[in-house]
C-alpha cells in the first residue's frame, strides 16, 4: 500500500498524477512514482524515496509528456523504501507497468516459478511479482493484457488492488481489486483512477467503486467495461455521485489538517447529529437499526470489531450499550478476532467500526461473523467504501473527509453514533425510561455548543504544552466511561510526537504502573464528576504521594482536584456517558502542540498510513 492514483483522457497525465499523488499524502507513505506513455510511444517510469517534492525535483527535466499513466505511494511492506522498490514497477521486457496496494501472501512461490522461467527481479517487493507475472502470461499465451490480468489475478493469493499500463497499448488501462479499494472517477473523454475518491473530486463527482473479485477495462472515449475475474459476462456498473467537495480537502488557513478537523469537530458532530435526534429530543432516528429492530431485540450479544482510535470508541460503545441496553457486548480487536476460533452464532449482531471503510482486518473480522450467520452492522464515515458494502445494515457519522492520520472528528463521530444507537434500541427493548432518553438526547444536541467553549481554553493549552514538550514518558488516567479516553488520549501523544505514552485505568495504577511515577513522568488524569469521582481523586493522591506531576480534567467548577493538581483544564457538565465527547477535545490539543512544539510531522507521521488496508 498506500495510494494508486490513475488518469486517461486528453489532459497531460503527469499533471493529474501529482496532484493526485499530493492529494494521497495524508494516507502515509515512504516512496512515490509515476509511469506515463508518452505521444511517441515510450513508457516511462520515475520513481523515488521520499514525498512527493523529491519526485517532482527528480522529474523537472525528464520527459512527462503523455495523456495516459499511472501512480503511485508506497508505505513499505516488502522491502525498505528506497528508489528501486517505490511502485511503478516494471515487467522485464520494459513494456508493462503496474502500481499495487495490497500483500501478495504466494508472492514466494510465484517468483521461484518465474526465475525458473528465467526472469530476473531487480526489487524486493512482492509487487514485481504480479507484473512479471503478467508478461509471462501475456507471452506463452499471445493474449491481451486484459486476458493476462485476470488469469494472473486468479493465481494470485491475498490482497491487492493494481493498475497496469502496456506501452503498445496506450489508449487503455487495466484495473482489478480484491480487498483492497479501487475507485473509477468518470468524466468527459476520460477516466480517472485512484484507491479513494480525494484525488478525483476536483474533476468530476461521478464515480464507480470496484467490487472484490473485479476488473475494469478503461479505454479512452469508450464506455467503462467491468467483469468479474471468474466470468465472462459484464458487470452492472453503477455510478454514484460524490457528497464531497474541493474545500473539505483544504487547510482552510489552518497549519495543519488535524488541528483544522479538531476546530471542525461543533460542525460535524451536528452534520452527524442532525435529523437523528427529533425535535422535542424524545426519540431517536436511525433506519439502520429500526429497518432491523428484531435482530437487536433479539441479540443475544453484541461484538464490536476495531481498531486503533476505533476500538477505543469500541470500548466506550460497550459502556453505552450495557447501560442503557442490557445486552452484553465485547470488544474485540479486528486483527485478532479473524485468528482467535471466535464463538459467534446467529443470535449475535457484530459491529464493524471503521474511519476509512476500508480496514483490512476489520473486513476480513465482518466476514467470518457473517459467514456464522451473525447480523453484520457498520459504522463509518467514507460513503461507498467496502464495509458499508459488505454489512447487512449500518450508519455513517458523516464527518467529512479526516485528512490527518491520528484522527480526532472521526473518533467523536463514532462515538456519537454509538451513543445514539445505544438510547434508540434501550428505547425498543424498554430498558431505558423517556426521562432519561431525553436527557441524554438533548445532551448530544448541546455537545457542539460545549466542544466550542472548551476551544476558549486553547491558548491555555498551548502553553500547557511548552511544559511537558520534553518528557520522555506520560501516564494517562481514566475511569469509566473515561478510561477509554485515556488510552486514546495516550495513543494521539505517541502517533504523533513519538513520546512514549500509556493509557491505564486510575484503579490499576496501584497494581504495578504507579513504580514508574516520579517527578520526570507526567499524568494526565481524567477527573471529571461522575459516579467515580471520588475514588479518581484518591487516584490522584496517590500519584502525588510519589512526586509525580498531575494534569487534571476536570468538570467546571471543580475545586478539590483544583487544590491538588498541578495543571487543570475544565470541560463543561454533561450528562455522564457522553463525557468522553467533551474530554477528548483537550487530549487532542494537548498533543498536538506538543508535537508541533517537537517539529513532528503531525499529518503524516513516521511509519503510520491513514488507512490500513493490509495485515
């Protein structure tokens, strides 16, 4: 992985490439190239480690003429970055070129077989591979390239999405998917290409999204053809309008995508929000759930899949459902449900929560539970990504595109949905009363309005982090509800400085972590009013007890923790499941500018890719 960006049509394709390939950057990535016909007939091929600038410097006065090609980041997976093994790659022959997201698991035997047919690698992906591959097949059979992908694409095993180009035929491109994302842009005389749909909406808002198993012919100024891999008969393809726009993918003035989305959070809670919760707040509205009322009256247990960030909101959704529903639920990590002999029946709703859609172990988790016969339900914010596809019934949180790769607007969304989900089936099953309902519906409506009091207190914070910049370790402390938050709290520090952070329950501390604390190792401890506030203050005790530094959240108008803590930021009284909402905003920003005051790349952090699409 990470992004495949795609153009043919009557444009210069090198200049829809690197804006694609820019637009691609917040996916994280190591490497970049691209690969373009030129009007005379040459493939050529540029490719270099690092971001998209050094392809640019590399390529100033290299020949980029050409109206077809095809693009690529890379975030490593076979083989270090470097130049030689940055995507495109390219068959021995020279005349095929081919960009990859996806692991190839049989990549091994596929090339012992091809180096005993005589052909010579030159890089260390498993990407090569599949090119190779192509031109063998395209040579012992005299077939098309269309012929020679599909056939490669069934002996290949694992996860991929390509593109490929054949210098002697410059009007088409060949594309194929299986779990892994691949979306064709349609416009006028021409067709773009790309592994989401950021790198397309500046030309045209009408878009096909690849199913697994596909593989679509794109020809210049003829109709797009899409086939199955193991039919001989055409596809329906349906078009779907995009509900995105230019400036969502823009700073906006701010210096970075994820402080911009973290100022966006009043806005995209209430897009989330609204038409969800009716007006006299007594009821809530989620066709998702209510077209499939029996399975969750039903459910004999609800599983929720995740990862990173989403599992933390996993973890608070379990808080919500228990709650207010009664139904017990657990939390699985997505990459270890697939491989654990899981227990699911058909009594069982399984939950598929995702930012991208797109999770490869999150796909696959969905997947196992649905061929057990559970009722498969996703939470996302991508319109038309795999999950959605792929769930029996879902909901979106509809947040907008989230650009930085530590995500903050999503996690409340998900959040946000899932406390909705979990009033509306306790309204169904009978298990919560309309008073409380109400409350707590209301209190959703008015978490825009809090988040936007909380950012009154950003300068405060800002210098807040001038102290801690140099730490070298952090505590983070919750309970309840707000235990989750800590350990997402902690997580945001580490994507995004590389200070090492743990998140612990308050409780726990006293069971082995509190031998680390010392006048060095900061705490973030979460201490707002709720039905553990007490024992959260003697917590704190305990860690002042020791020497340790306290930065304590805490509910407006606190003054124990006040007289206590060294540093406090308050968050305003809410109702208290939903506080996660409201104490995750100062966990964001304290990161953030502590990173920033590090000089850390925060959009785009080290090692990290926005979407995970492979194991």
């Amino acid at each position: 992985m990470c992004g495949i960006v795609g153009y043919i049509g009557n444009r210069r394709a090198y200049d829809i490439l690197i804006q694609g390939l820019h637009r691609l950057e917040y996916r994280g990535y190591d490497s970049s190239g691209v690969a373009m016909i030129s009007e005379t007939g040459e493939l050529n091929i540029y490719k270099s480690k690092g971001k998209v600038e050094a392809l640019e410097r590399y390529a100033v006065d290299k020949d980029l003429g050409g109206n077809i090609g095809i693009a690529h980041t890379r975030w490593a997976t076979h083989g270090e970055p470097n130049d030689i093994n940055a995507h495109p790659h390219y068959s021995q022959s020279g005349r095929i070129a081919l960009v990859h997201n996806g692991t190839i698991e049989n990549y091994s035997v596929l090339k012992e077989a091809l180096i005993q047919q005589g052909y010579k690698f030159v890089s260390q992906t498993d990407t090569e591979v599949a090119v190779q591959l192509i031109e063998y097949i395209m040579t012992t059979n005299n077939c098309s390239l269309f012929d020679a992908v599909k056939e490669a694409a069934k002996r290949i095993v694992g996860a991929y999405a390509i593109a490929v180009v054949d210098r002697e035929n410059p009007g088409q491109i060949i594309a194929a998917r299986q779990s892994s994302p691949l979306v064709i842009g349609v416009g006028e005389g021409e067709y773009f290409l790309a592994s989401d749909a950021t790198p397309i909406i500046e030309y045209t808002n009408k878009v096909v999204y690849l199913n697994d198993g596909e593989i679509a012919v794109i020809n210049r100024d003829e109709e797009l053809k899409v086939y199955h891999i193991n039919g001989a008969d055409q596809s329906k393809i349906e078009i779907t309008e995009l509900q995105m726009s230019i400036e969502q993918l823009e700073k906006g003035g701010y210096p970075h995508f994820m402080l911009k989305e973290i100022f966006e959070q009043p806005r995209t809670l209430a897009d989330c929000i609204s038409g969800r919760i009716t007006a006299d707040g007594k009821s809530i509205v989620l066709a998702g759930v209510t077209d499939h009322k029996e399975r969750f009256l039903n459910a004999g247990r609800i599983i929720i899949v995740a990862c990173g960030t989403s599992w933390h909101a996993a973890l608070i959704g379990k808080h919500l459902f228990e709650d207010f529903c009664r139904i017990p639920v657990a939390v699985e990590y997505a990459s270890e449900f697939r491989y654990s002999n899981p227990v699911v029946t058909d009594k069982d709703v399984l939950i598929a929560l995702s930012q991208s859609g797109e999770t490869a172990d999150t796909l696959a988790a969905l997947e196992l539970a649905k061929s057990k016969g559970a009722f498969v339900f996703g939470i996302c914010n991508v319109i038309g990504s795999s999950i959605p596809r792929a769930t029996h019934s879902g909901c979106y949180i509809h947040v907008g595109p989230e650009i930085g790769v530590a995500s903050t607007k999503a996690f409340t969304g998900q959040v946000t949905v899932l406390a909705m989900m979990a009033l509306l089936i306790g309204q169904m099953k009978g298990t919560v009363d309309a008073e409380t309902l109400e409350t707590v519906a209301n209190d959703i409506r008015r978490v825009p309005t809090l988040i936007k009091e909380i950012f009154k207190l950003n300068d405060k914070i800002e210098d807040l982090a001038k102290i801690f910049t140099y730490a070298h370790n952090f505590l983070y402390l919750g309970r309840g509800y707000n235990f989750p938050s800590a350990l997402e709290g902690a997580l945001k520090l580490k994507e995004i400085s590389y200070i090492h952070a743990e998140g612990y329950p308050a409780a726990e501390m006293k069971h082995g972590t509190i031998a680390l604390i010392d006048n060095d190792m900061p705490s973030v401890v979460i201490a707002i009013k709720d039905h553990v506030y007490d024992k959260t203050v003697n917590n704190i005790q305990q860690v002042k007890a020791r020497g340790g530094k306290v930065v304590a959240i805490v509910t407006e108008g606190d003054t124990v923790v006040k007289e206590m803590a060294d540093y406090v930021i308050e968050v305003p009284q809410i109702s208290e499941c939903l506080t996660p909402l409201l104490t995750a905003i100062p966990l964001q920003l304290l990161a953030y500018y502590i990173a920033v005051n590090k000089g850390r790349n925060v959009d785009q952090p080290r090692n990290l890719a926005k979407s995970v699409t492979v194991e």
